[in-house]
C-alpha cells in the first residue's frame, strides 16, 4: 500500500509550537516539533544541562513527556507514596533510576529484572520494596479471583529487534486505505496494523511493539526496508505526535 510517511525527526521545529505550554515554573510539556535545544533556549539553561536533569542519554525527547528546566527531577521521578512508579512510554531504566537517584542495576534487582526492557503500564518499585501486584490493589475480588492465574507485566516473549519507528493514517495522500494484506483501515482506524519489511518480519505476524501495543504485521511499504516499521494511526495528529523513534519488536508468532 503507497502511503505517506508522517514521520517527523526530533530534530524538526514546527512553526509556532517550538515552545509549549510550560506545567510550572520549573517543568516544561513536550509539544509536537519540540527540540532539546529549543527547549534550553526558552528556559536559559543548555542542552546538556536539560539532558543531565532529566537523566537523558541522547537528545530524543517526545511529545505529551514532562521535562524539568531548573536542574530538579522530571515527571520520572514523580513515584506515588509507596515508592513506586508506572512506566510511561518512552521511559527507559537509566531514566527512571537517574530520576530516582539509583542505579540501574539496583532498580532490576529491585524489581527481579532479567534485562533492560520495560513496557508503558509496568509498576516498578524505586525504594527497594516489592511493586503491589494487582491481587493487593484490589482485595474485594480475591475471593472470586482466586481460581485464576496472576495476571503480571512480564514481558512478552519472542524474537526481539531494535527497530526504527515512524507512524501513518488510512488517510493520508495517495493511500488506498486498503494494506498489502486486504485490510481495510477506512473501517477500522483504531486498528493496530505494521508496515514492515517481509524479509524480517513476515507478513500476518503478530508482534508487540514498545510503546504502540500488540498488532498485525499486516502491510508494506516502498520506504519500509530493514530494520523499520511503520505503524498505522487514527488521525494525522497522532502520526505527528508518534515521530521517530527507536522501539522493541518482538515477534510473537
């Protein structure tokens, strides 16, 4: 299926939301088209000043994340009362543990971590005690629970590939709607459908991707080749907002 890529690089500046709007006096709300440099030059600070507050390890940033501007902690380090903290997308563990003021290898012992993959939704512990599990945040039910499985966040099992991700819509110019595999989108644009190279991974595959969820490998695409995908989305928005990023792959079958 021909389509238009709605990727936009981290280091592209959109005209007129280069700076958002700021959370505080002292944290800023990425905005679409945001660059680390943009965002130093705002608060007066510098880019390797933004990137050691906020425990960054290269300058990609993405939209909706919150960033201190003053030297403090960003919204990573932002856990709950019992010393917790739900992964957001594009968290990594040196960001979390920088936030929190740990290593990262304390954080995996902590949380019984056998590698650095983490996914949006997991609860991790940051102060040595164990995560609640979903039976302890909902003790009504245990009763009628009981005869089910524990429901975990471990992560999914498979071949995993470093991958570069960029995002499109059903719509977009010259687009059929219609993917390589038959799949309407025009009737469905929630559905979670990859564009992807065939010679890595095969068409109709079922696959988790870090930060977009489980979907279809299920189309194609002339600038598709190696080691990228190219996710579909509903709106155009949400195309621009996704960018370009470097996520997880794993196939699941």
């Amino acid at each position: 299926m021909k389509k238009q890529m709605m990727a936009l690089a981290a280091t592209t500046v959109i005209g007129g939301s280069l700076f958002g709007t700021a959370a505080s006096a002292s944290t800023y709300t990425i905005q679409p088209g945001d660059t680390l440099w943009g965002i130093s030059q705002k608060n007066g600070t510098t880019v390797d000043q933004l990137k050691a507050a906020n425990g960054l390890s290269s300058d990609m940033i993405y939209a909706g994340d919150t960033i201190s501007t003053t030297g403090s902690s960003n919204s990573t380090s932002a856990s709950s009362n019992n010393g917790t903290y739900t992964v957001k997308a594009g968290d990594t563990l040196f960001r979390i543990a920088s936030a929190h003021g740990i290593s990262v290898n304390s954080l995996k012992s902590i949380n019984g971590l056998s590698s650095d993959r983490i996914y949006p939704g997991d609860v991790l512990s940051t102060n040595g005690s164990a995560a609640p599990t979903a039976a302890a945040s909902a003790p009504v039910a245990q009763t009628q629970q009981a005869a089910k499985p524990a429901q975990t966040t471990s992560a999914p099992q498979g071949n995993t590939i470093a991958m570069t991700a960029t995002a499109y819509t059903a719509d977009c110019a010259g687009c059929s709607g219609v993917t390589a595999t038959g799949i309407d989108l025009r009737n469905d644009r929630s559905k979670k459908v990859v564009a992807v190279d065939p010679n890595v991974i095969p068409l109709g595959s079922r696959v988790y991707v870090e930060g977009y969820g489980e979907a279809i490998a299920g189309d194609t695409g002339g600038a598709i080749k190696g080691n990228r995908i190219d996710l579909h989305v509903a709106t155009t928005d949400a195309a621009t907002s996704w960018g370009v990023r470097t996520v997880n792959v794993t196939i699941l079958d």
